[in-house]
C-alpha cells in the first residue's frame, strides 16, 4: 500500500508540472484512476485532441479509416503512418478510447476486413495468407476494444488451436501442425502463424479472463 500510495504521490506530483498533454491524461486515468467525466481528464483529453500527434493521425486517416494498408507497408507511399495497424497502436498509446471518433472509423474499416468484404495488402501465394490476414485484423482490432462480437469467431479458432497445441500440458509442434490443417488448412511449420507470434498473444490475452 505504501509502494502504491507514493507511485500516486509522484503521479499527482507529475500532473502540477506543465507536462505535455498526452503522459497527463495517461497518469490521470491509468495512474489515477480518475473518471473520464470529471474536468481534469476532460481537460487533458481535449488538449490531447489538439496535439500535434493526433492531429498528424487524423489527417493520415484515409475516408475508410485506414492509414493505407493494414500489415504490409506499400514502399510506393511516403506516408508518415505507413500501415493501419500502426495508426491503431499509435492512437493508443495517446490515450485515446475506443469512442474516439479515429477508433470508430478504425473499428468500422477493420470489421469490414474481418467480414470478408473489402480486399487489403497484396495476397502472398501461399495457403496461410487468408489465415494472417485474419489473424493481424483481429489482433489490431481488439486492442480498440475485445468486446466486439465480430472478434468472437477468431478468437475462438485460436484458443482452439491453442488448446489442442497445449493438450498434454506442454507445447507440441506436431499437434500444432495438425490442428492447422483441420481448423485452417495453412501450413504453419516455421511459419508466423504457430502459437509463438504476437497477433496470437494479442488476440488472446485480450479475453485473457475467458481462457
């Protein structure tokens, strides 16, 4: 209680100081615990909104809230944000939630990814693209918010695969591979797709109460 007490002594310390906008709203709320209605987050958040950062985020936004492609850079762009799934970690880490007008548009881009409607990066030629894609889609997509329903399919396919990799308590690459090929059908031998990749872990400890 005491270690707490002075992480909170420091925080409030911090906060009185002219610091920039963006680790003020962070202390505030994360340190802090302090209510998204009361007047100092207000006032934090409406100073983020006028940074320079968010304001370089939302200008790089397209119309159908990507920032271009979702995982593979296009070289071809000079953009500042070279892909949409670093625009979602970089709004994040600003502070921003999941009700920010940029996240909204985000959530809406990538769930019309998840359901299969609008093509993304150019496919690779091999049977795990349409796997990946999926899997990098839903990573980025809970990190806004792991409520969604639309993430429930995918999450549930990996915590399947995971299980059946896990099944006799340590990891067998053997029964990895084979509940690919009954689950997905992609070959994951060293490959991104076996159970040691980020999107995975993201994916998965965004419910991590439900495993």
């Amino acid at each position: 209680m005491q270690f707490v007490n002075s992480i909170k002594e420091i925080a409030y310390s911090l906060i009185e100081q002219d610091i920039d906008p963006v680790p003020k709203l962070l202390l505030l709320r994360d340190v802090l615990s302090c209510d998204s209605g009361t007047a100092s987050c207000r006032e934090a958040l409406s100073a983020v909104n006028k940074s320079r950062w968010i304001q370089n985020l939302a200008k790089e936004q397209l119309n159908d809230g990507s920032w271009g492609r979702l995982h593979s850079a296009d070289t071809c762009q000079k953009r500042k944000i070279t892909t949409t799934e670093i625009g979602v970690r970089r709004v994040l880490s600003l502070g921003l939630e999941s009700s920010h007008p940029i996240l909204l548009k985000a959530t809406q881009y990538l769930s019309v990814i998840l359901e299969g409607v609008v093509p993304i990066d150019p496919p690779e030629p091999n049977d795990r693209w349409s796997t990946g894609v999926e899997l990098f889609c839903a990573a980025t997509l809970s990190q806004i918010d792991p409520s969604l329903p639309i993430l429930d399919k995918v999450w549930n396919l990996w915590l399947q695969i995971a299980k059946r990799t896990f099944a006799s308590g340590n990891y067998n690459e053997d029964q990895e591979i084979r509940a690919h090929n009954e689950l997905t059908g992609a070959t994951v031998r060293d490959s991104y797709l076996q159970l040691d990749n980020k999107y995975v872990w993201i994916l998965l400890t965004s419910r991590a109460a439900k495993i």
